[in-house]
C-alpha cells in the first residue's frame, strides 16, 4: 500500500508496466476522437502530422517515468523530492489532481455510453431500428438523466473497485486481461471490416491525402489538433505516467519502453481506424460525422451487415475495455496523490474519491438533459465540450511543458539528472543530442498551438 511511509508496492512484471501504461494511453482518444478528428481535417495528412506529434511529444513521457522512477511517488510529491533547494517546482504538483479529475469529470460520463452501448447492442436494442430511429435512440438515451447517470456511476464504481484492490492484485491484473481481450477483438473487428464489400475506397481514404480538406481547414489548424490530439492520445500532462514510473524497477532503460507504448498506442489508433473508414464507405456513410459516428452510424451499420448483433456487440467491448483502462489508470493516480502527498491509507482515499468524482461528473452527465441549457463555449456547445477544452487544449500541453522545463533546466531537476535516471539498465539510451530541441524548440511549439488553440476556438470566424 502506498502511503508516503514505508516499502513501495511495485508492478509485478515488465509485460504489467508496458500494458498498464498503455492501457492508460489507449482510451478514447484513439477510437473515440481519431477517427472524426482525421476525416475532418483531411484524412492520410492528418494521420501523418499526428505521427509526427507522437514522436516529438514522446520525450515528455520519458521525463514523466523518469520522474516517477527516480522519486518513488506520484507527481504531486515527486517534484518536491526531486527539485533543488530553495525553488518552487512543488507548487505546481496540484496539476495531477486537478488534470486527473478534470479528465475524469467527462471521461466517466463518456465510458458509460460504452458500457451502455454494449448492453444495447447485445439485447438488441438497437436491431430493426431504421436509421433515423438509431439517431433518435442515441439522442433519447442523451435526454434521460438516470440513463447517464447510472452509465457514468457505473463507470466510477469499476473504476474505483479494481483500483482498492492494490497495484498488482487490482490494477495490474485487471487491466492486462482488458489489454489482451481488446487487441484480440480488435484484430478481429478489424479483418472483418477489411472484408465487406467496397471497403478499399474507405483504406484509400485513410491512407491517401486529402489535400483539398487540408486547405480548407489551415496548416496551423491541423497541427494543433495534431498536437492536442497527441497530448490527449499518450496521456501525459497530468502526471498520470510518473505514477507507473514510481512503481518500476531499474532493470531496464526507459526510452524503449516508453517507444514500445507508443507504439501499442498507434497501432491501436491506426487499427480502429480500419475498422470505422471501411465500414463507412462499405455502407455509403461519410466518415467525419463527429462523436455521433460510433453511437449512430457504425450501429446502423451493423444493423445492416451480417452477424451485426455480434459485431457490434464486439466493438463496444472493445470501446469499453479501451476506455476503462483509462479510467483505471487515471484512478490510480489520484489514490496514489492522496497517498503520497495526504498520507492517506489506499482504502480510505478510495471511498472519499469515489464519492468527490460522482459528485463532480454529474454535472457533464446532466449536461445533455436537465443541463442542456449551460453552453459554456456558446451555442450548441455542452459541459462536456468546456470540459474537454480545459483539459485537452490547457492542462494537457502546459503539463507537458512543466516536465520539459522540470528536467531540462538548471533550476530544474537537471539534464544530468534525468539521463542518468533514464539510461539506467538494459536498452535504447535517449539521444542526448535532443537537449536544445527539448530546451527551446518543443516548449516554444507547444506555447505557440496553445495560443493558436485559442485562436481557431473563439477569434477564428
């Protein structure tokens, strides 16, 4: 048990570490918003600046598990444990509370439309419905309160349930066993999508450049929803990687490890969008079609393909195991706040963040019902949208920044620190020829599509 005292529980196997983190990783932000993200700003390009973004936003990763590793705890005491004397890096060790439950406050509400979905869908709720009656489901189960709120609490009380159960007996356990069955379903739901009739044209859309959308929507645009869509896809910002990092051993250099994850994270990024942009073209739907895109049009699809009860069922286990490894993970990194920081015993922290999430995500789980009429982003905008935009264009990046400057800088923990805690053990050594781009290039580009993200959401006509 973590506590701030005493022995730390560690993750029990190197296969745990890459799969918890990239459990973490993998959420949402992968199948969720990458799909209609991509076919909104121009399909192949997109796919490749994203790629890009992966790769220049992985070293923040590294400095979240080096951090992690080398102070033993969660972000919101690490930084203490780490900085020199006299400086104030600790003040900013509230980013992993408030970055977590911000998350959480919209991604719980979210996770239990998949949960919901997958029940729907295996009933058969949804069979037989025409398509505007399966528009007209999604937005009915939208308009009732008790349906989102029991979604949303059943999302906080699995989420929370693994989580008392320890590192390695509750979160370990449970979310290698939901990575192993969502590759597995994912493979499978994706040669399936591979062989319906006309998908060609929709890989051809995924892989050939739209250029025409691209300069419709500007180069400044599509990065920065490159970057953020990055942030929000490897999940660093909010310290939620240092607290897996505290709970690894040294046998092994971080920069393969933090490549392998990355990659885990990619390839199921990649492979949801072959399930979704073949299945589209395959039954003539156009893929941008926002978040309405997994709960309207790919269950109309399946209504329309053979065995589709079954598939579709498949694909919201899938969504759901992706989205509750998230919530897990997130989970875990704000139990382990209370423990490092709060000294708090793993039971007790549990319950009373248990019950402080409830309480703060209703407000998006009401948002679409008897909230509908806060639009805080202006017309035709939700909680949920605000919610996003605080943590996906704020939190995320300026998180990210932190660590950037926390390990890069003198003042800081120090170049020399991090690569000696990096490099430890056996594996690939980060590129020390990366300390000017790390230093001046990345915290500049993030500042500039943080400013730009600003610009393209309320200045831009």
């Amino acid at each position: 048990m973590e506590s701030g005292q005493g022995k730390r529980e560690m993750l029990g196997s190197r296969l745990g570490f890459l799969l918890l983190s990239a459990g973490c990783a993998i959420g949402l932000g992968n199948v969720w918003r990458f799909p209609y993200i991509t076919g909104a700003y121009g399909g192949a390009i997109f796919v490749g600046i994203y790629i890009f973004f992966l790769f220049a936003i992985l070293p923040i990763m590294i400095m979240e598990f080096a951090v992690g590793r080398a102070s033993r705890r969660n972000m919101g005491l690490a930084l203490r444990v780490l900085e020199p004397a006299g400086t104030g890096w600790h003040r900013f060790g509230w980013l992993a509370l408030v970055g977590s439950y911000l998350l959480m406050m919209f991604y719980t509400t979210v996770t239990g439309w998949m949960l919901s979905y997958c029940w729907f869908m295996a009933s058969g709720a949804l069979s037989g419905l025409t398509p505007e009656g399966v528009g007209g489901f999604f937005k009915a189960a939208l308009g009732h309160a008790d349906v989102q709120i029991i979604g949303m609490s059943l999302s906080v009380a699995l989420g929370f349930g693994v989580c008392a159960l320890g590192v390695q007996k509750g979160v370990e356990r449970v979310v290698k066993l939901m990575m192993v069955g969502l590759l597995l379903i994912l493979l499978l739901l994706v040669v399936r999508a591979l062989l319906l009739p006309g998908a060609g044209a929709g890989v051809r859309f995924y892989l050939v450049p739209d250029w025409g959308k691209f300069s419709e929507v500007g180069l400044l645009s599509v990065c920065n929803a490159a970057m953020n869509q990055a942030f929000f896809a490897l999940s660093v910002g909010i310290g939620a990687m240092t607290i897996f990092g505290s709970y690894q051993p040294k046998d092994r250099s971080l920069t393969g490890e933090a490549l392998w994850i990355m990659g885990l994270d990619t390839f199921v990024g990649i492979m949801a969008g072959l399930i979704i942009f073949p299945a589209c073209f395959a039954f003539g739907v156009e893929p941008g079609a926002g978040p309405g895109l997994v709960f309207v049009t790919l269950p109309n699809i399946f209504n329309s393909m053979g065995g589709g009860r079954l598939w579709g069922t498949l694909f919201f286990i899938f969504l759901a195991f992706a989205s509750l490894s998230t919530v897990i993970a997130v989970f875990e990194n704000i139990i382990s706040y209370s423990a490092d920081v709060w000294r708090m015993p793993r039971r007790r922290a549990t319950v009373l963040h248990a019950g402080v999430m409830w309480l703060l995500s209703l407000p998006c789980a009401l948002g679409f019902n008897l909230l509908s009429s806060v639009q805080p982003l202006g017309a035709g905008s939700s909680i949920l949208d605000f919610e996003d935009f605080l943590i996906s264009n704020n939190i995320l990046p300026l998180g990210g920044l932190l660590f950037l400057l926390f390990c890069c800088l003198r003042r800081g923990w120090g170049w020399d620190n991090f690569l000696a805690e990096v490099d430890q053990g056996v594996g690939l050594r980060f590129p020390r020829c990366l300390r000017g781009y790390l230093t001046w290039v990345l915290p500049c580009l993030i500042l500039l599509l943080f400013a730009a993200g600003y610009v393209d959401k309320f200045w831009k006509s």
